[in-house]
C-alpha cells in the first residue's frame, strides 16, 4: 500500500454507519457517520487526500467500537493527522482536550485558542475538522447552549453529546 492508498472501516453504530479512513500509518484521516467513502474523504485536506482505499480494520475503528461500548477515553490515544493554518492546527489539538460531558461554547473554545474575540475562526475550526469524533467539534456549542451545525447533521451531535453526558459505562 503507497502514502496514497487509505484504510477504510466501516463501523455500524447507533448513530448510523461511522466511516474512519486512515492512513498507511494508521492515523486517522478523516471520519463521519455517511454511507459514503467518497464524502469522509472530500472532507480531508488535498494533500492529505488518499487517491483510492481499502477496507481494513484501523485503530480508529477499534477506538470507535470501544467508544460507543462506554469506553470514552479510548478515542484519546489515536493519533490524528491533519492539515491546515497554525490557527487550525493549534484549535484541533485544543479540541481533543475538551472533555466528554463538558463541551465549551463557541467563545469558550476561541478564549481557550488565546483568542477570545475570534468566535467566528473557532467556529470554522470546527466546521473544517476531517477526522470527526477523533478530534471531537461536537463538543462545541452555541453560547446560548444550543447545538450549532456539525457535518454530520444535528441529531448525531446531539446523540453523542448525550451519550457524553450519560453515566460511565452506559452507552
């Protein structure tokens, strides 16, 4: 397998199909709840972009299952790979430090950044997040405490927030 060929799992879940795709090194890529291959990976940034992919079990996908069996913290040790500004590259890394049951506003998230008035680039962070779940933008609200956008619809934001908020070990 060539640095342009990815590994595709399919990974049926509560919430619908989750589709990881993951590179030769076994980081995750991009992830999302579709049918559809081609949509994860139109997500990811071009240079990153596999050409073509295969369906093989990922690391991703094992912290997926174990995710949505209660284990929450099993999405923290997959390694990620993504691409973009300083500013997006410094908020994804904040976003994996959001912990599950305590999502932080827009404005909370842009203060976290170091950059308090920058509500409108935290949330463009989120909006251009590939590996979705990894590096978990649902985790972000509107100030009012409303649910916002996710790529993925409303009501998978809302079903894993829920499932965050759900007692330890209950899925």
């Amino acid at each position: 397998m060539d640095d342009m060929t990815a590994l595709i799992e399919r990974i049926p879940t509560p919430d619908g199909t989750l589709i990881v795709v993951a590179d030769a090194a076994d980081r995750v890529l991009g992830a999302g709840w579709s049918a559809d291959a081609a949509v994860v990976v139109d997500r990811i940034h071009p240079s990153l972009r596999p050409a073509s992919w295969v369906e093989a079990e990922t690391a991703g996908g094992a912290a997926a299952r174990a995710y949505y069996g209660g284990d929450l913290a099993a999405l923290d040790v997959v390694e990620v790979r993504q691409r973009g500004t300083a500013l997006q590259e410094a908020g994804w890394a904040a976003l994996r430090r959001i912990t599950p049951g305590e999502p932080l506003s827009y404005g909370e998230f842009a203060a976290a950044l170091g950059a308090p008035s920058a509500v409108r680039a935290a949330a463009s962070i989120c909006a251009k997040n590939a590996p979705a779940l990894f590096v978990p933008c649902h985790r972000v609200l509107r100030a009012d405490g409303s649910l916002g956008g996710f790529a993925w619809g409303v009501d998978v934001k809302r079903a894993l927030l829920e499932r965050e908020r759900a007692p330890r070990g209950a899925a």
